[in-house]
C-alpha cells in the first residue's frame, strides 16, 4: 500500500543527471519486440515494458525473454481501455488480472502502471497504490503510435530529450517499424551525446 505521494504519477527522473528513461508500451508483439530487444542489447539499455494482459496471455514467451534480458516488466492493463469512465471493481480487475498474469510469467510482482494514454483517474491511482504499484507518466512522446514517419520520431525525441527524460515508444498495437527504425538511429546518437539509459527504480 503506497503513500498518496507515492501514487502521484511520475513525469521525469532526476534532471541533475544526464539519464534517460526509455519505456516501450502495448506489447509484447512477435513482429516487433523481438527487434527492439536486440537493439536494447546491442546497446547495454535497460528499457521498461509496459505490457498487455491480453499480449502476454498470446505470448508468455516473449514476456519471459523481456524478463530474462533485465528489463523492468510493468503493468498497462488488461485490454488498454479507457479507466477514466470505468468502476473500481472493474478498474481493479484490469490491473489485478495483469499484475497476477506477469507475476505468474516471470516470477516478478510489477512495480509500476501505466494508464493507456496517460489517462489516470482518482479511481485507478486508488487501485494502483492499494496493489503496491507506482505510476509512470512520460515526458518524451514522439507519437510515434500515429506512424508519422522514422525521420519524424527521431527528430521528436532527439529535439525534446533533457537530462531525466522518460521516453514513451510504442512495440505493439499496430504497425512499429518505423519506431524499431528510430531506435536504431537515436538511441546510439544519445549515447553519443553523453547519455544514459536507466530504468525508474523499483
């Protein structure tokens, strides 16, 4: 049970160091995660997923994999629903499902929440706390959802990026080549540029 403190959503990590936080949402997705883990790899990144209840029901392995290569394993829901107009018992079984299913996959209870679209409501920060999870927000968003072009994701995220950044990318729920193409091309120009990349702590 966390303090309401505790619960408020979190935009940005320490602007005094020059970390970013990369999170990667609505996956996992066979076509894509796959790539973006190995160019995680490539480049000594931990990232935080944000996963699906549904998608990791389709793809436990997948979720393992993601665990099982250090990254941070969180929580977006059962079905990425919009919690602002929905009932607590309802809300809670959306997170509780999910918490549940990832602890089942990896062995590891989720830390973190993330509403879809970043659309908390008084009612799904209740739940969150009372599950013991914390809520990440982001302050990087290339809209990269919207598939507005490689070149524009890039330009976004390079144009925005400050010491203490959380990046918001997307590995599921359509088509994400261009993001894996974007990662290609920002994450070693941010590392050029004196960067680190972190996960939120636990």
């Amino acid at each position: 049970m966390l303090t309401e403190a505790e619960s408020k959503p979190v935009y940005e990590l320490d602007p005094a160091q020059r970390v970013v936080a990369l999170t990667i949402d609505d996956g996992p997705d066979p076509r894509y995660t796959p790539a973006v883990l190995d160019l995680l790899q490539q480049h000594g990144i931990r990232a935080t997923f944000f996963l699906i209840g549904e998608n990791v029901v389709e793809h436990p392995g997948l979720v393992k994999e993601i665990a099982d290569r250090g990254h941070h394993i969180a929580n977006h829901t059962w079905t990425h629903p919009d919690l602002r107009h929905m009932s607590e018992d309802k809300v809670r079984d959306e997170l509780e499902r999910t918490s549940d299913l990832l602890h089942r996959t990896t062995g590891r209870q989720p830390t973190w929440f993330r509403a879809p679209g970043g659309d908390w409501s008084p009612v799904s920060l209740k739940v969150s706390a009372d599950l013991g999870m914390r809520n990440l927000g982001w302050s990087v968003d290339p809209r990269d959802w919207a598939q507005p072009g490689t070149s524009a994701i890039t330009d976004r995220i390079l144009k925005d990026v400050r010491p203490g950044s959380i990046v918001l990318n997307h590995d599921g729920g359509g088509d994400r080549s261009q993001t894996v193409a974007a990662l290609r091309l920002y994450l070693p120009a941010l590392i050029d540029s004196g960067y680190l990349f972190t996960a939120p702590p636990n």
